[in-house]
C-alpha cells in the first residue's frame, strides 16, 4: 500500500514529537517494571478517556464507508478492565482542548491508533523478556484485525481529504495536538519519574 499525502505529512510533522514522546514518556520500561505499571496504566486510560469523546463523535460524522474495517473504537472500556485486573483505581479522564473539526479529530485518532501499532511491538517484546503481561490486554485489543484496520484508518484519511471533508492541514494540526496531549498525559509524573 503506497502511504497517502495525509500520512506522509502526518509522519513529517509529528515525527520529533513521536520521538520527544518515545525518550521522556519511557513507556515500555514502565509497563515491564511492576512498580510502576498501574499507574502507567491509568496514565494510557486518562490520554484514551480524554480523547475518545471529543474525537471519535468528529470522526464517525464523516460517515465516510471504508467497508466496514474501520470504526473509532473505545479503547478506555478495555483500559478499565486492565486496571480493575491490576487492582487499582480507574482514573478521570484528561481533558485536552477537543478537536474543532472533522480533519482535525482524525489527526487525534491517528496518534491513537499509532499507539496500538506501538502497543503490540512492547508486548511482544515484554513476551520476549519473559515478563507477566498482567493487566496489559489494552497493548493489543485488535489482535489479527490490528493490520486492516490501520489501513481502512489510511483510506479513511484519503477519502476524507479527496471528499473535501478535512484538508490535509487540519490533519497535520491535529497529530501535532494529539501528541502534545499524549505528551502531556503520559509522560511519567512525579512520584514515578525516578524509576
């Protein structure tokens, strides 16, 4: 699959903060160690429990048909049950400034989904090392659908662009902000900072 104009400029502008996101937030560090695990948990449920119901609402109003391989999906309710296993609290939501538009919301999804890509690579790592995966199902919520849905979230993204639904400058302003959001919510606060 040839990646769209919208992904490739996604990637461009958002690529330093994907990477800023990476070396401070060190979440596969936190996630393999047990002490400091649920609350990096409840870190991923407050960045999902936030972004969900300003985004996904933007989003399914495209109504935009990508055979039905693509829909935004609550990750948080999965999230919740993680931390239920864990037993800890389920945390409130972040709230970020929501998404203006459609176009906007989409490049909010996109850092979403972008993290499940991610997800399934630090559980498989975590399954390498030999480490318990208790309370950590939300890496991997898709499963075998993970590969097609991110490509029906592509063609989503092209179609909404060739529609004139969302430009491909409102994306891009809405990856850098989800990241910042992402950046801001899981990033390790100060009672875990120095593990």
């Amino acid at each position: 699959m040839i990646a769209s104009p919208a992904l490739l400029a996604l990637r461009e502008a958002t690529a330093s903060a994907h990477e800023t996101l990476e070396i401070e937030a060190r979440i596969e560090s936190r996630l393999a160690d047990r002490a400091t695990r649920a609350q990096t948990v409840q870190a991923f449920h407050r960045f999902h429990a936030g972004l969900e119901p300003v985004s996904h609402p933007l989003v399914a109003g495209l109504n935009i048909d990508v055979g039905g391989a693509f829909a935004p999906r609550s990750r948080a309710d999965g999230i919740a049950r993680d931390l239920a296993a864990l037993g800890v609290r389920v945390p409130a939501p972040a709230r970020p400034v929501a998404p203006t538009n459609a176009g906007t919301a989409l490049g909010w999804v996109y850092v979403a989904e972008g993290s499940m890509l991610g997800g399934r690579i630090i559980r498989r790592r975590l399954t390498a090392e030999r480490r318990d995966l208790d309370g950590l199902d939300f890496l991997d919520p898709y499963g075998e659908e993970t590969g097609a849905r991110w490509r029906a979230f592509m063609t989503l993204l092209d179609q909404a662009c060739a529609s004139g639904r969302a430009t491909v400058e409102e994306i891009v302003q809405g990856g850098i902000d989800g990241f910042a959001f992402a950046h801001q919510t899981l990033r390790p606060q100060t009672q875990d900072a120095a593990a």
